[in-house]
C-alpha cells in the first residue's frame, strides 16, 4: 500500500510541477542577486541573504529561509489536503477500501506519502540553490564570509530567544514563530568607525586582522556567531536544518490530512489547513496571546536557524520538536478515529 502510495504521488505531474517551482524561486533571486551585486542590507531579507554574495555555500540555508514562511507549507497543505478528500471527491476511495487492506494502513501510507513529499521537497530546494550558489556566488573568500555576518553573543545577547527562532518582538506574521524572516543576528547600525561585527568583536576581543581571518577561517565559511565553520560542519549544519524544516513541515501536513479526513473536498482540507497557520502566525504576533503562544504549530519555525549559531542553541529547537510531535501525534489519532469510523459514500 505504501509503495502505491509512493507510485501516485511521484508519477503526477503535479507533484514535480510544485517541487520545480519551489527550486525556481531561489534560483530567480540568485541570478537578481548576482547580476546586480546588490544584497539586502543585514537585517533585511531572507535569513543568510546579505551573505550570500561572500559565499555560495551558504546560499541553500538562505533558500529554505525565502520557501519556508509562505510558499513550503502551502505546497504541503495542498499534497497533505488531497490525501483523503482527493480520493472521496474523485470516487476512487470506496474502492481502495474494497482491498483486504484495512483503513488504518491506509491512513499510514497516506503519511509515508506526506512524509516523502516533504523530504524530496527540502531536498531538492537545498540541493539545487547549492549549485546556484556555489556557480554564481563561488565557495567565497573565508576572510570576507567571517566579517560579513554580525556576531551573536549568546543567548542572552540576541541568541534564540529573540532572534531567528523567535521570541523578540515581531515584524512579519509571515516569519511564523520568528521575529522576522530577516537576518537574525543582524545588529543595530554601528557607528561610521566602528569596528566590524566579526569574530569576537562583540565580546571585547579585537577583531582579526585579514592575515588573521584567513589563518583561521581558510576553506570555511562563518557562523552565525562570527566563528569558522567548516566545510563538513556547515554540511551537518545544514541537514540539522534541513530535518528539523521536515518536522516543521508534518505538523502543517498533519493539520491537512486530518480535515482531508472530515471533508470530500481537497480545496476545503487545504484551505482550512492555511486558515488554522494564517491564524497561528496572527497571534504569535500579538502579545494578548503571549499565554497560547508557545503550543502555537508556527512559533518555532526560524528555529532551524540556530544551527548555524556557534555553539548551536538547543532551547527552541527542542521546543519546536516537542510541539509538532504533539500536533503530529494528536492529529493522527484524531484522523484515525474519524477515518476508521467514517461511512464512505463515494
């Protein structure tokens, strides 16, 4: 049941249409990027943006940041919709139930398929804008990389609580659980003569001279904290993000199959599952729900981020684990329930 699943799922055309379209867009601000020279100021833009044009290594970390707000849960919301209702609406369901296979593994392979949807996607996003990057960007000079991202002290100086994962005051409701969808650990202005926010210029240690900043950061590129990252570590860094992206993304895949479950209509599964997000990047924004704000599905989305922080915050990461894993799990059962006791029509 599972591979069939599978087979449905990668053999529509529809399918490679979505998955093309989120490669495209990064790939469209890469080439704006590299034919103007001209990257958003820090602070501005897409988390890692203002870098990108040190180092193309780091563009696919800034492509998940421009398809993660809006466009990736849209695409999984509307996979994750049709699972079900897709099937009720086109009349085929009652004769998948009519197989000696029961409603429950039925209901699994309907995940499996999410789950691979999501997996391929974030793949493929991550995958391509790495090539983009490292063609049009190069793999950078370690020198400028390490000076071209602000330092971030820690925790308490605008680590995770307040900055890429969220806890700060918001500017965006489209950054989920974020402060922004912007660069994270992006300062306030310094002062014309003030040293560059690089390595330890934040914490009282003189910053590197270029002899220095290439001893040190040769053949790596910069945390986020101004530290060098090698190539093998930003790699690790980078699937960290890229897995906890696919977490993120099950809890919206889950919301979508459950009312996939309670409706024959895809459009309306998919459009209740980007209500219920809509809403819960509304009031991640408002601090009347400051009390609700924590069990929101999109207050830890831009916790991804703080992989790629030196040395990586945990707090909001385990967070955002936590709560998909409870949306996941309580939506399932609530999905099986209805599903398993629901009299098929069509």
């Amino acid at each position: 049941m599972m591979v069939v699943e599978l087979r449905k799922l990668f053999r529509r055309p529809r399918t490679w249409v979505t998955i093309g379209l989120l490669c495209l867009l990064p790939a469209i601000v890469a080439v704006f990027l590299a034919t103007t020279r001209i990257a958003p100021a820090p602070g501005e833009g897409a988390a890692f943006l203002s870098a990108v044009l040190e180092s193309g290594s780091l563009y696919p970390a800034a492509a998940l940041a421009l398809v993660l707000p809006i466009f990736l849960p849209v695409a999984v919301a509307v996979v994750a919709g049709d699972t079900v209702a897709g099937e009720s609406g086109a009349g085929t369901l009652r004769y998948l139930l009519v197989r000696p296979v029961s409603r429950t593994k039925l209901l699994l392979a309907k995940l499996v398929s999410i789950v691979a949807f999501v997996v391929a996607t974030v793949a493929a996003v991550a995958g391509t804008s790495y090539v983009v990057g490292v063609t049009l960007f190069g793999a950078g000079d370690p020198v400028a990389v390490v000076n071209a991202i602000p330092q971030i002290s820690g925790p308490g100086g605008g680590g995770s609580s307040s900055g890429g994962s969220g806890g700060g005051s918001a500017s965006t409701p489209s950054a989920g659980g974020s402060a922004s969808a912007a660069d994270p650990a992006a300062p306030a202005p310094a002062a014309p003569g003030a040293p560059t926010a690089g390595a330890g210029a934040d914490n009282g240690a003189p910053a590197l001279d270029p002899t220095q900043a290439r001893e040190r950061a040769a053949d790596s590129v910069a945390s986020l904290s101004g530290d060098p990252l090698s190539p093998m570590d930003l790699a690790l860094r980078l699937l960290g993000a890229m897995a906890y992206i696919t977490v993120s993304m099950l809890g919206v895949g889950a919301i979508a199959l459950f009312l996939s479950t309670v409706t024959a209509s895809s459009l309306g599964a998919t459009l209740g599952a980007l209500a219920a997000l809509i809403s819960s990047q509304v009031l991640v924004t408002l601090d009347a729900a400051a009390s609700v704000t924590p069990y929101l599905p999109t207050r830890y989305w831009l916790a991804w981020i703080d992989f790629f922080r030196d040395p990586i915050f945990l707090r909001d990461i385990r967070s955002g684990l936590f709560v998909q894993a409870a949306y996941v799990v309580i939506l399932m059962l609530a999905a099986w329930a209805n599903f398993t006791t629901k009299d098929v029509a069509q």
